[in-house]
C-alpha cells in the first residue's frame, strides 16, 4: 500500500527534538522572535490610523539635497 502524500510530508516535517544543539534552539528561539517582530512592525505601519504619519516621510531615504545644503557655508574652513 503506498504512502499518502499527506503522511509523507507530515513525516518530512518532523523534528528530532531531543536531538537538538544548543545552537539549534537558539536559532529556532531568534526565527520565531524575529517572525512575530515583523508581524507587529507590519501590522503597526499598515493601521490605517498610522498612514499620515509615514505618508510624511515616504521620501525622506530620497532627501539628501537638504543634508548638502545644510553644510558649513564658508568652505569648511
């Protein structure tokens, strides 16, 4: 009797936990914190009570022409 596609990938996806390093688990513990961090970031810009607020500075990475401007007038000197 071949095996479902369901169990076979069920049986890819399974995991050796005792067989796990340290280095394994802190690497799992920083992906599942670094998920739910972009998570919250996404769902915090998005809000659309958060829109004008990042409107305002949707072009500000685009804005150095202010910055050389802003220099010292006489030359540095």
């Amino acid at each position: 009797m071949p095996k479902s596609i369901v169990s076979s990938f069920w049986e890819y996806l399974r995991t050796d936990w005792e067989a796990m390093t340290t280095n394994d688990w802190i690497g799992t513990i920083v992906t599942v914190v670094i998920f739910f961090l972009m998570i919250g970031l996404y769902v915090h810009v998005f809000r659309p009570k958060n829109r004008e607020k990042y409107e305002s500075r949707r072009f500000t990475p685009l804005d150095d022409e202010d910055q050389q401007e802003s220099g010292d007038k006489d030359g540095g000197t």
